[in-house]
C-alpha cells in the first residue's frame, strides 16, 4: 500500500528464527484486514509500554527477496523525491513479488538415478533386474541411453548425479506413466522439480564476435579507465555514431572478466531492442533485459535469478531496472543519460534513474568499504559524488559511466568542474562526417505560397532522390495523433475534454478525439455545437496525418510510424524497428521516440518539420530539450558509409540555437544556456522543488495554495514563487495548483523537507482540505 513510513510489529518466539530484513511477511492491519508487508529493520528488547503492538501472523519467504542495498536505495527515493515509501516499493517490486502467492515459480519434473544405482555394476544389476519387466527394463535403458555421454565422468566408474532429463521426455519416448512409475517404486528412478525460466535464452556468449575499437575509440577507452581509478562517474561525451555502444561493450567484458555484474541503462524501451541484439551477439545468455513491457511473471523470474546463485551479469534494461537485486555490481553505464524520460513523471515515486542509479552505486561502495552510512538518508543530488577521494576508496566499484552526444547542462556542469571524470570523442567511425544541416524557412515559404501542407518543396525532392535511391528516410514531427485539434471555420469553437483543461487532439485512423491528459476518447462532432456550422477543419500535423499526406505523395514509399499509439506492446516495437532496419520499410515517421540513439544503416536524410513547436514551448528547459531532439535526431542521418542530410523546417531561422545544431556546436550551446541558468538562478545553480496542489473543487485548491504558500513564506520567504495556474489547470476533473520553490544549493536538502512536510501537515489540518493532494516533484524536468 501506498502508506508512508514503517510499522512495527512483534515476532513470536517460533517466528523468531526466520525472521530477516528483506523478507516478506503478512500481517493484520487495521481492524480486521491483513496485508503482505516486508521487514525493514528489526530489533530485540522490551516492547514500548503504552503501545499496542501485533504480532506478525506468517513469514512468506524463506530467504529476503529484497537485499539490504536495495532497501538503502529505496528509502533514498522515498525521502529525496518526498514520495511515500509504499510507493516506491509499489513501482520497484514486480506485482507478483507483492501478493502473497501471486508468483508461482512454473516447474518441470525431471528425472535421475537414485543414488545407489550410480555407479556401472549397479546399473548391470538394475538391468539383470528387470528381465521380467521388459517394458520397464526398456524405458530404463533409454532414459540410460538418452543421458548419453552425461552419464559417465571422466574415469568412467562413476556416474554423474544429475542429468536434465525431464519425465515427459521420457513419456514421449512412448512409455507409459505407470511403467516410469514402477521404475521409481523399485528405487531405480526418483523425480526430482526443478523451475523452468520463461526467459529467453540467448545461447552461448561470443566474446571472440566483439570487434576490435579504432584507435580513437580506444585512446578512449583507455582514458575512461584512467578516469575510473579517481572518480565515481565519468562522463563519455561522444559525437552521435562515434561508437560508444563499442566501447560499452568493451567495459561489459572487462567487467564480467573480473566477475563483476553490469547494469546497462537506456531512457526508452524502443532502444532496448536494438542494443539488445548487438549485445546478445556477444554476451548470449549472461545478458538479461528488464522493463516494464515485459509480462508480471518475466520480471518475477528475473528478480529471482538475480537473487540466485546464477544471475545473470548484464541487465539492460529501463529506468525500472535500477530496483533489482545486484549481488556484485561493477559498472553501471547510462547510456543517453540526458533523456528526460529517465525521470518519471507520473505517478510517485518521481525520480531520476541516473541519479538513482548513481546512489545505487554509491551505496554499494558504501557497504564494499565497510563504511557505515549514516542513519540519516544521503544529502542532495549534486553532492552525490562529492566523496572526498581517499587511498582506499579509490578502487571501489561500482564505477558509474554516462554517455551521451549531448550531455543535459547538469551533467555537462559536474564533468566541467571536475566532479564527474569528462572524456570526449568527437569524431564518428571509419571518420564519416556528421550530417549536412539545411535550414528552411517556412515561414517565408508559406507567405509565398509554395509549402505543399507541412512539407517544403526541398524537402519534398530531397527524401523523393533518396527514396529513388534505394535509400530510407525518417521524418521527424513530435506531436501524435492525426491533428493537435479541430476547430470550426466559422465561429473558432475548438472542443475541450470535459475533465481537463486541454483541446482533443483528433485520431483519424480510430475516428475519435482523444484528450492525452485523461485518455478519455470522444465522438468526433459532425457540427459545431456553438452555431451549427458543418465544417470543422483540422489545425496542425500529427503523425498520422503526416502519414496520410506522405502517403499520397510518395504511393510508392513503404511507410512505417512510430508513436505512442503504434508502440503498445513489446512486439510493436521489435516489428517496427526491425522492418527498417532490414530495408522493409523505406521511410520512417515519429515522435521523439524515433530520435533516440537508433542505429540505422540506409537513411541519408532526416526531416524535422517544425521545430518551433519545440522551441515555443513555455519552460526553462525548452531550448536545452529543443536542442538536443534536434541534435539527436539529425544523428540517425548518415551513419554508415556517408554523410547524411538532415531538412530543419523552422519559422525562426535567425535563432542562435538552429545555427548551433547546423555547426553541431554542443560547447556554444552549453555555453550559452549555462550563463542564462546563472543569471535567472536555475539548475544546475539553484535548485527546484515544484509543489504541486490537486481538489475537485476550483475554489477550494485556490484557498489552499494561498494558504500553502504563505506558510512556505514564513521559512522560506522569497523562495517561494506562486501559487499559480499551470498552462493546463486541470487534469482529470482535478484543479491544479503549483508552488515553485527556488533556492541556492547551500540550503540543506533535509530541512527544505521538513519544512515542506510541516507546511503541509498544518495545512491540511484544516478539515475543508481532507480530500486536498499534495505532491512534490524535486529536481522537475
Ligand atoms: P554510438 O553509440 O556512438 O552512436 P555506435 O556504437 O552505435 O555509435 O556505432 C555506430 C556504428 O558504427 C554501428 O553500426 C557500429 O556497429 C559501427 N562501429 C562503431 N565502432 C566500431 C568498431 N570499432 N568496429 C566495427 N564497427 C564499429
Ligand atoms: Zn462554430
Ligand atoms: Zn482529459
């Protein structure tokens, strides 16, 4: 449940053995309800007098599912992101993990000699034995013929205990249950369970297939190891198709040479699919994925192969990967480590999985030097790696590796003052040019006339010559569905969802408007319900639409889209990439996801549409998300063999930021947008908490913020901005309101907490705001 904080709870004497941190037990809560709970912390002594304390009815797990550095982390989580613990544990355990016996383990029955017949004269014996029994003398004799060479070890007298052989093979070798079970009652035979993964198995590792690094990549590699020897986290800054994934794949084997575990993080599960099969290639069956497209009881299995005796020694996974059971992690890489979806948004716990991920790592070094951490959680994100170095904590692991074409100021921030080690590789494989970088100016175009929709004729010519040649190409629109909205010619009434306060945006292909706040779908109006008008017309481009004029331009271009709506299932994805990546398909349409590090052989030109809707977008971060999706997604132009080119459809081409992505110009752009964060006090110089308040009722939320505010006021007097009405007031028939906290690094993170929690425990005092949320998000995105 989602509750905040621990319980305590009696063992009773006969429990009192089993009793561990991290293992699973069920106990009466409430009146007369019981819940699955997990042990967080024990101690012996008196019970407190005047304190009613129940006993724990049942421990669940003979050992802990949850190791000790887990817990650490999640409790991190739960105190950084004022999240409550329960939460973190609800987005961290695989529901089959959380129910009493949601999980069942699938086992086969396999069968093997007893042991006293496992030797050559007492399988002569055996067989003598059963004369009598020919059926049973002859299914005894394939079950031994079907162990083949397992059964007898090297000085052939005695034979091997286990041998992998299942009873229903037997059974299919066309012998009967009763005969099997005969040889069983005469002691020849016993079965014995044993789990069966629903994993997949990626065959044998070949780490003979791993290619060998150019010698810039391997001045690289050379210099990141340098870099581990002094600092926790180093940042690998290299120019889009430099080879990076390479280089991990180098550090993957150094670190499973030395027996270490590796966790390889990636922001989107689209790219999983891709880096999965360049890694399976090489690592088989020691690598396994983790996010959450995978099914309940996949992820159950892996959380428990990790506990095990054999887990596996890479996980590549997303942002949920960072909360499984790592027995002996080595190195953790990040890769993209600027994408913002590695920040959840919605629900709590809203954290970050790279500083997440670089806490874990932390917290290990911790227990690896034996040192104590304090009661108290860790202090603020930027001070993470302010570890003062000493002789023996240099050589601890995990050693945490970020990697990105454009690193987020943050990150950019640490390496330039020397809190993360900062190496760079600035030039692609084989030496091929970064891509061409042509600006339209659509605006001009269209007072002109000659935009045909949102395509402009160069671009149009451009991806027809490519197509022509048997090459592919991606056009990039960051907004899905058909139209953002409709709206009536004659009057402007444009439909609203009716429990947020956002236009629908229409999905042709489903015939419906849909409100991407609420997911709630509605009958597309045939006429205006303001004046009656018939003709509602469509107002800007999303995927779909984009597809269907594509379609009608090029009738011969085999078309594939990636969004949100295409991209359901696990499955979708593989076909989707897949498809293109082998040349099924020609010409690829999508959202953001399409910008993330995918590696495509044949596409010589990239289409962005319209960047203004990017750079419009009213947020401190803007530029820098603008920046980097245009970066980025001219990245997939041209990567093997020769130089892309990349069409930037823009209506603000004097912008110093579009002459900074033609030069491909990260350190100008750093550069700029860092002094523009200093002097208006933003991250990475000040810190963000954003508060964010939720009611039924508009008048109600507009009292409590006041209220919120001004008892904010009282601690932290101009630091506090608003309350204010974001851009979209209300989301799911809840009125939003929003405090901005703002304040210098300085200010300690554990008494901002306290005064926010206090704040909020007065406020909600108050008998009008029962049904009032509060909820944080620190360090927003
Ligand atoms: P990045 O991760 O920096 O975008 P990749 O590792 O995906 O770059 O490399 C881009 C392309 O170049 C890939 O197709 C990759 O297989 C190829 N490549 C990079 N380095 C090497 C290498 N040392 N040997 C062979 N191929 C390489
Ligand atoms: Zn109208
Ligand atoms: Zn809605």
């Amino acid at each position: 449940m989602p509750l905040d904080g621990v319980f305590t709870y009696s063992v009773p004497t006969a429990l009192a053995e089993q009793v561990k941190i991290g293992v699973r037990v069920l106990v009466p809560f409430g009146r007369n309800k019981t819940y699955v709970g997990i042990i967080a912390k024990t101690h012996k002594g008196p019970l407190p007098s005047g304190m009613q304390i129940k006993d724990v009815l049942q421990i669940l797990d003979p050992s802990p599912i949850l190791l000790d550095s887990q817990l650490r982390l999640w409790q991190w989580i739960a105190d950084y992101y004022m999240s409550p613990i329960g939460e973190v544990y609800k987005a961290a355990l695989p529901s089959g993990l959380k129910a009493e016996d949601g999980y069942k383990p699938k086992t086969e029955t396999y069968i093997r000699l007893t042991s006293q017949f496992r030797s050559e004269q007492a399988l002569h014996i055996a067989i003598d034995m059963l004369q009598r029994a020919p059926k049973q003398q002859k299914a005894f004799i394939d079950f031994l013929s079907s162990l083949q060479g397992n059964l007898l070890t090297p000085d052939s007298r005695l034979l091997s205990p286990v041998s992998e052989i299942t009873r229903d093979e037997l059974l299919n070798q066309g012998h009967s249950l009763q005969t099997i079970t005969a040889l069983i009652k005469r002691g020849l035979l016993e079965t014995y369970e044993q789990e069966v993964g629903r994993l997949n198995h990626g065959g044998e590792p070949h780490l003979d297939k791993i290619q060998p690094l150019s010698p810039v990549q391997q001045d690289a590699y050379n210099q990141i190891q340098f870099s581990f020897l002094k600092k926790n986290v180093t940042l690998l800054h290299g120019v889009t198709s430099s080879g990076k994934t390479e280089i991990y794949i180098h550090l993957i084997r150094q670190a499973l040479e030395q027996k270490q575990q590796v966790l390889y993080l990636l922001p989107e599960i689209a790219l999983t699919v891709q880096i999965m099969s360049r890694l399976q290639r090489v690592f088989g069956d020691r690598l396994g994925i983790y996010h959450s497209k995978y099914s309940d009881a996949e992820r159950v299995e892996i959380w428990q192969k990790q506990l095990s005796g054999h887990p596996y020694d890479v996980i590549l996974g997303a942002r949920s990967a960072v909360f499984l059971p790592f027995q002996n992690l080595g190195l953790v890489i990040i890769d993209e480590e600027h994408e913002t979806s590695y920040k959840q948004k919605d629900p709590a716990p809203r954290y970050h999985a790279r500083s997440a991920a670089i806490m874990l790592a932390q917290i290990l070094r911790r227990q690896e030097s034996g040192v104590r951490s304090q009661e108290n959680t860790p202090a603020v994100d930027s001070s993470l790696q302010g570890n003062l170095l000493t002789p023996d904590s240099c050589l601890l692991n995990p050693r945490v590796l970020l990697g990105t074409a454009t690193p987020s100021l943050e990150t950019y921030h640490n390496a330039k003052t020397g809190k993360y080690g900062l190496v760079e590789l600035s030039e692609r494989y084989k030496g091929i040019q970064l891509p061409e970088i042509q600006v339209v100016d659509i605006k001009d175009l269209q007072h002109r006339k000659m935009m045909n929709g949102p395509f402009s004729p160069l671009l149009l010519s451009k991806v027809r010559e490519a197509l022509e040649r048997g090459e592919q190409a991606i056009l990039f629109q960051n907004r899905r569905g058909y139209a953002p909205m409709i709206e009536c010619k004659q009057c402007g009434w444009v439909p609203h969802c009716q429990h947020c306060d956002v236009s629908l945006t229409l999905h042709r292909n489903l015939n419906q408007l849909t409100c991407h706040y609420c997911g709630h779908t509605y009958q597309v109006p045939t006429e205006c319900p303001n004046c009656g008008c018939t003709q509602l017309q469509t107002r800007g481009y999303g995927t779909e639409k984009i597809e269907a004029e594509v379609h009608e331009i090029f009738p011969e271009a085999r078309i594939a889209r990636m969004d949100l709506d295409t991209t359901r299932s696990r499955q979708a994805y593989e076909r989707i990439i897949n498809d293109f990546s082998a040349g099924r398909t020609n010409l690829l349409i999508g959202t953001q996801m399409i910008s993330k590090g995918l590696d495509f052989d044949r596409v010589s030109v990239v289409g962005i549409l319209n960047a203004d809707t990017m750079l419009n977008y009213p947020d401190f971060r803007a530029y820098e998300q603008a920046f980097m999706m245009m970066a980025q997604v001219s990245g997939r132009a041209g990567r093997k063999g020769k130089r892309g080119l990349v069409i930037l459809q823009t209506k603000s081409p004097e912008l110093p930021l579009i002459a900074q992505v033609v030069r491909n110009d990260y350190v100008a752009f750093y550069r700029s947008l860092i002094a523009e964060r200093q002097q208006f006090r933003y991250p990475p110089y000040y810190r963000l908490v954003y508060v964010y308040l939720k009611h039924r009722q508009e008048p109600t939320v507009a009292a409590a913020s006041m209220e919120m505010g001004a008892l904010l006021r009282q601690w932290f007097s101009g630091r506090v901005l608003g309350p204010d009405k974001p851009g979209i007031s209300k989301v799911k028939s809840l009125s939003i309101r929003k405090i901005v906290l703002k304040f210098e690094p300085s200010l300690n993170m554990s008494e901002v907490r306290k005064y926010l929690s206090l704040a909020q425990q007065q406020l909600l005092q108050n008998k009008r705001y029962s049904t009032l949320q509060i909820y944080y998000d620190v360090d927003p995105l």
